[in-house]
C-alpha cells in the first residue's frame, strides 16, 4: 500500500511540473498580487537552480553517462566566460543569470532527468498521457470557440486568411510550441492508434496560430510520420531532405516577412549581420554572456547596442525591445564566436545522433526525439529557441523519450 502511494504521489508530481511547464509563459498574468506575479514570473530560473543542484550533487552518474556531451557543454560554456572577461561588456550579475539560467537551461533540464531516470530506472511519463489527452482536448475545444464564437481570448496578427490563434498564451508563439510539445509526446506513446484523435487535435490548434514556423513543423512531423509509420520507408535520410525541402517552401513567405531585403526595414536581418560582424570583430571567443540576441541582454540593455545605435531602431530600443530577442543564431555568432558555434552545432550533431541510434531500437522514440530538435532547428530562425523557457520542458521530454523503454 505504501508502496502504491508513494507511485501515485510521484506521477501526480511528475504531472505538476509538466503542466507547469506547458504554461510557464502563461503564469505571470495569472494573479495581480505583486508577490505571486513576480514569484511566476521567475518560476522557470527557480526549477532551473533546483535541478542544477540537483545534479550537482548527482555528478557521477553525469560523468558516467553523459561525459561526452558535458566536456562539449563545459567548452561552450568557457568561452562564454573567458570572452566576458576579455571584453567587460555587461557586469558580474548579468553574465552569471545568462550562463547558468539561460543558455544552459535546456541541458540542464536534460541532464536532471537523464540522471533521475538512471535513478529510479521506471517509466516517467506513464502518468502523463491522462493529462496530456485532457490538455489537448480543453485546447482544441477552445480553439474552436474562438474560431466560431466570439473569442475568449484577444487573437494575435492577421496572417494569410483570418486572425491567429493565441488562447490564454502571451503571444500565438507558446501556443505553437505547447502544441509541438503534446504532439511529440502523443506521438512517442501512440502505441496502437489510440492517440491519433488527439495528434490530430494538437495539430489543429497549433497550425490554427497561422505561424510560419509552426506550420513548417507540422508539415514536417506528418510527412515524416506518415511515411515511417505506414508507408514503412527506411531510407530515413532521404525521408528528412524532402521535409526539410517541404518545410522551405511552406515557410518561403514568412521567412521573407522575417528577414525582408535590403531596402526594408528588418530588425532581425539587422541582428543577424550585426551578429556576424561582431563574430568576426571579436574572434575567436565572441562578446561574452548578456550582451547580444539573448532576453538577459535586452534587460540589462547591452552597451553593444547603444554602440550599434539600437536605441534609434522601432522595436530595439530600451522602452520598445520586442524584436531585439527575436532570433537565436546571432546570440550564438556573436556572444561565442566561431569557437562557440562550432561546439554549438556538435551539441546538436550529438543529440540528431543519439536520435538516429534510438530510432533502431524504438521508432517511436527515436522519431519524438527527432522531432525535438527539428522543432527548436526550425525556431531558430525566429525566436530564442534552445535559449527560450519552452526548451526547458521539450529537453526534460527528450531524456524521457531517450531512457524509457
């Protein structure tokens, strides 16, 4: 009996933090109290300390199974730390919320659970599929209200036909990512087809946000799935070149609203040069932590910016920053130069592999673990990505996806 408890008690905790996570960009406008708001608002950095410490005091099954990829995460890491040394841009506080809170929070969460299920060695996410399936369901009920009915939450911008979907989320973008997550995971435990009802759901309101990366993602995810789940394929790589090819043309237009040309004004073609500049000016270690592209740059105003003359740019300057945290790859050029996007794109490399080695064992796994880091590859191109709060939860479903079965 004790023993059955203390099962129900970890799935109910493991179902806790999951549905946190899915709506943790959500939390800071659930209360007024000045308290509770900033207590959620900070709720993610806060899970974050908690499992850093809790793989600090779990460092040998670290080093035992994942030696590779820390000495790779620890290089990255390091030459964010000597460039801020070498340069001073942002000051003590910025530099270490940016290295430990920020850029390592998705290996972070990685590494928790990859040593929690080491651990315990039992099935993590058997308690989520409930309330997965009630999630998705309550979201795509929703969604069809808002489509239909007067909506019960503003909509975001209008984009090809009709206004985008965003429900209680902040902005159309967590919502679509909230999808990709419940899709991923109804795909990984779609054992007999008793899940596809609901895949079908998630993808619903997540294509229904009118993104165009979300929609690149989900067409990715059903051509590949289809064509591994029933048409039985095995040539896997020649299966991606196509939905990658699929996923550009789809996106082709938004990718030009993106990036605009020469003669438009695009604050995210004006980070992405700038980010290479400053690669190229800083080599080979790069700026260093908080000054450019991440969110911790953007609330400790970046004195790179004011050289660069942000402040005179819509949407760049300190009392209007929505664009200056809007794209990933130019943090990576620019804080860690070309030494850090070299380790950087192993840490991806590693994780593809591992994807493609799972997916001969299990193709379910194998296949939701891929889908992980195509969906953050894709994202890339238009928002914080593996830096954002989202990455955090795809990342601790990863490892799951990874250890189980």
């Amino acid at each position: 009996m004790k023993v059955s408890s203390t099962l129900n008690l970890r799935k109910f905790n493991t179902a806790i933090l999951f549905v946190l996570l899915l709506f943790i960009t959500c939390l800071d406008s659930i209360s007024d109290n000045i308290l509770l708001n900033l207590f959620f608002k900070h709720v993610d950095e806060l899970i974050t300390i908690i499992l850093l410490c809790y793989i600090i005091c779990n460092y040998r099954i670290v080093f035992k199974k994942k030696s590779f990829v820390l000495c790779i995460a620890f290089g990255f890491l390091l030459i964010g730390f000597i460039s801020s040394c070498i340069y001073h841009y942002q000051p003590v506080i910025p530099m270490l919320i940016d290295a430990f809170l920020l850029t390592s929070r998705f290996l972070i969460g990685y590494l928790a659970v990859i040593i929690y299920a080491s651990k315990k060695n039992k099935n993590i996410s058997g308690g989520l599929t409930r309330i997965v399936k009630f999630i998705t369901l309550i979201l795509f009920l929703l969604t069809l209200h808002d489509l239909v009915l007067s909506p019960f939450f503003p909509k975001s911008d209008y984009r090809y036909f009709m206004y985008g979907l965003q429900l209680m989320f902040p902005h159309a973008t967590y919502l679509a990512s909230s999808a990709a997550v419940l899709l991923i995971y109804l795909g990984y435990n779609n054992r007999n087809g008793q899940n596809l009802k609901y895949m079908l759901m998630a993808t619903f309101f997540g294509v229904a946000t009118l993104r165009g990366k979300a929609l690149g993602f989900f067409a990715v995810y059903w051509f590949v799935y289809i064509i591994i789940k029933y048409v039985k394929s095995k040539n896997y790589y020649f299966t991606y070149f196509l939905g990658i090819i699929g996923t550009a043309f789809i996106a082709r237009d938004q990718l030009t609203a993106y990036f605009g040309s020469i003669d438009l004004y695009s604050p995210r073609l004006i980070l992405f040069k700038d980010g290479l500049k400053l690669m190229l000016s800083h080599f080979p270690f790069g700026t260093g932590y908080a000054t450019f592209g991440s969110s911790i740059a953007v609330n400790y105003y970046s004195p790179l910016y004011v050289a660069l003359k942000y402040p005179y740019n819509w949407g760049m300057s300190p009392s209007y920053s929505a664009f200056l945290s809007d794209l990933f790859w130019p943090t990576i050029f620019s804080q860690f130069g070309i030494l850090g996007l070299i380790l950087f794109l192993f840490i991806i490399i590693y994780f593809l592999k591992l994807s493609m080695r799972k997916m001969r064992l299990n193709k379910n796994a194998g296949f939701a673990m891929l889908m992980t880091i195509v969906y953050l590859l894709i994202t890339s191109i238009a928002e914080s990505s593996f830096f954002n709060p989202t990455a955090l939860l795809f990342f601790m479903l990863f490892a799951v996806y990874e250890k189980e079965m």
